[in-house]
C-alpha cells in the first residue's frame, strides 16, 4: 500500500489534487496486478496438483479389461513384433545378397586375373640324374616356361618326353604354385632284358621299350632265341612275331622276380619245351616247359643259395621238380656234387650223375 502520509508531506506542495489522485491511483493498479497474477499462479499449482492427484487415484480404480481387449492387445502386441522381426530378416536378406553378389564379381576377377596376369610361371625344374641333359629335356618337353598354370594342361607331355629321350624310364610333369613353375621329375630306365637275335642285341627295359639297338650286349639278362617281329624302332615297344614268347618272356621273368633269384645273366627260349637258364655264368639250369616254373624257380633258389658253392660249376636238372638232377659240368671237377636233401637218399647211377628229391 502507498504511504499516503508521505506523499502528502513530501509532496503535497509540489502537486495538484489531480495528480496526486492519478498516481496514486496507478499505484493501487499495480499492486492489485500483482496481487491478482501471485494469486492466479497460486490456482494453477493448485488445480495442477489437484489434477495429478486425480490422475493417481483413478489409475488404480480403474475397471479391468475385458477378454476381449486383452486378447486384441497381445495380437497387436505379437503383431509389431513380428513386423519387427520381418523388418530384420529383409534387411538381413538383402546384406546376404549384398555379399554373395560381391562374392560373385570377386570370383570373375579372381579367375580373369589367374589366366591372364597370376600363377605365370617363372621357369622348369628339372629333377632326376640321367645321361640327359635339363636342355634336353626341356626342349623334349617342348615347353617355354612362362605358360599360365590354371590354362596349361600336362597331358601327353611326359609322352612326348620317353618318345625322344628314350633312356628314360619316367617323365613326370607337374605344376607348382608358390613359387609359380613346372617340375619335371625324370628317372633313368635300367636295362632288364637283352634280346639277340640276328647278330644284334635289343636292350630293353622293364616296360617293354626298346633302349638301343647294337651289336654288343648290355650288362643285364640275355635272352636267345627270342625272334622280334619287323621294323623294330628304338624308343618303340618290342613285340615278337610270335606273340606266345612275349608271353613266355614275361611269365619266366616275373616267376624269377618272385622266387627273388638274383644273378640270371641268361635264358635261352629256343625251345619251348626245353627252357635253359644260366645263373653267374656257372650254374646252367635245365627248366623244361614252363609248367610249374614257380615250383622249379622255387628250388633252384634253394639250391644256389645254400647248397651250391660260389665257385662251383654246375648243371641242375629241375624239369621234374620231385627229381633234381646236378652234375658237374667239366671233367676237372672229379668227386661227385652232392646235393643234401631231407626227404630222400642220394642215388648215384652209373654215369656219375647226382640225383636227389627236393624238399617238399
């Protein structure tokens, strides 16, 4: 409230009624705004609260929900989530797309650059000691040594190889990738038949290839009476005009390799019926037919290995495998061969030939 007394006194003199009467007017205004706005707040908060208060209470009063709205909110309920989750699968759907499509082109590119820029090899390696040179070779090969690994194709070049390079038993060509190059890994053929004929020696080798073709006889089993067919080529596989002594070659030399006879240095197949062997140039070996050779092979192994001596010079008889036969074969050697038996005494006849039954 104005202190009227004040204006009075202070300003009274100063003043006209009608101004003193018009200020303190305004006066009396702006107290009663004041006054007006602190009580209007003053509702608000109150009616504020009041509202809260109201909210509170009928929150918890208020009646429960039906079966039926219950049962529509958990369907709008399950609804959401599982747009939710459709929402992710798309989304993860389309990166599993994403991903195999940039797997695709990664894959294009891959194998553009493997056929055109990568895996070019950087040269041939060539393994194996051979009377061949790695020129030879190489040029046998007939390969350049910058060929693309994924586009080269090793097929028919180890053939081409053993045809020029015929003292070669293997060829193999493989391709490296890290570093990129081409091996060639190569293996000396080793002489295992000698077939005379005709004043020439055929050198052959253990797949049936021609070596060479010459007039003196290589370090390996000779073979008489073997009769090759016509226009025999070195580097060529040998046949013979009559196709039974192939047969008969490769049985005889697969029966010596499993009865483990070591020392063979010649069979003559003249006749059929009458086969001869020669073991170290000292023992001769009478097999007849080729029937039961396993068993005849069988005890000559025997018999050279314990029951000959090294130095001996000998004839065994073993066409009739349950009556071997030895003798001497010169007239220095004067005491009879005696061949030690378990089954059978020795029976010396009148020419001073040995006769025993092998063991059984």
């Amino acid at each position: 409230m104005p202190d009227f007394h004040r204006l009075n006194k202070s300003k009274t003199t100063e003043m006209s009624r009608e101004e003193l009467n018009r200020r303190l007017k305004e006066e009396v205004g702006k107290s009663a705004a004041k006054q007006s706005s602190k009580t209007g707040s003053q509702k608000k908060q109150t009616q504020s609260k009041k509202q809260q208060k109201i909210s509170e209470q009928t929150k918890y009063q208020m009646p429960p929900r039906s079966p039926e709205r219950k049962r529509r909110e958990e369907e709008n309920k399950k609804r959401e989530k599982e747009e939710k989750k459709a929402k992710k699968r798309r989304k993860r759907g389309n990166f599993v797309i994403y991903y195999i499509m940039l797997a695709i082109v990664a894959f294009i590119i891959f194998a553009i650059l493997s056929v055109t820029v990568l895996f070019n090899a950087e040269g041939i390696v060539v393994e194996g000691e051979t009377v061949y040179s790695d020129e030879e070779i190489i040029a046998a090969s007939r390969l350049k040594g910058d060929e693309n690994l994924i586009r080269m194709t090793t097929f028919g070049i180890d053939k081409r190889i053993l045809k020029e390079l015929v003292s070669l038993d293997s060829a193999v060509v493989t391709k490296e990738f890290f570093p990129p190059h081409i091996k060639i890994t190569v293996t000396p053929a080793e002489p295992m038949v000698n077939f005379y004929y005709a004043g020439k020696n055929y050198v052959i080798y253990h797949v049936g290839r021609v070596m060479q073709i010459e007039s003196s006889a290589a370090d390996c089993m000779e073979v008489i009476g073997y009769q090759p067919g016509d226009n025999v080529v070195i580097g060529d596989y040998i046949t013979a005009a009559n196709p039974e002594q192939d047969d008969m070659v490769r049985e005889i030399n697969s029966c010596i390799e499993l009865a483990e006879i070591e020392g063979i240095t010649k069979l003559d197949i003249s006749d059929s019926l009458n086969i001869i062997l020669t073991y170290e140039d000292r023992v001769v070996i009478y097999l007849g037919s080729i029937l039961q050779l396993e068993e005849k092979l069988t005890i000559v192994k025997e018999l050279v290995t314990n029951h000959i001596a090294p130095t001996e010079r000998v004839s065994l008889n073993v066409s009739n495998p349950e009556r071997v036969v030895q003798r001497p074969l010169t007239p220095l050697v004067t005491s009879l061969v005696t061949t030690t038996t378990t089954t059978a005494p020795e029976e010396v006849p009148e020419d001073g030939e040995t006769t025993a039954a092998p063991e059984e």
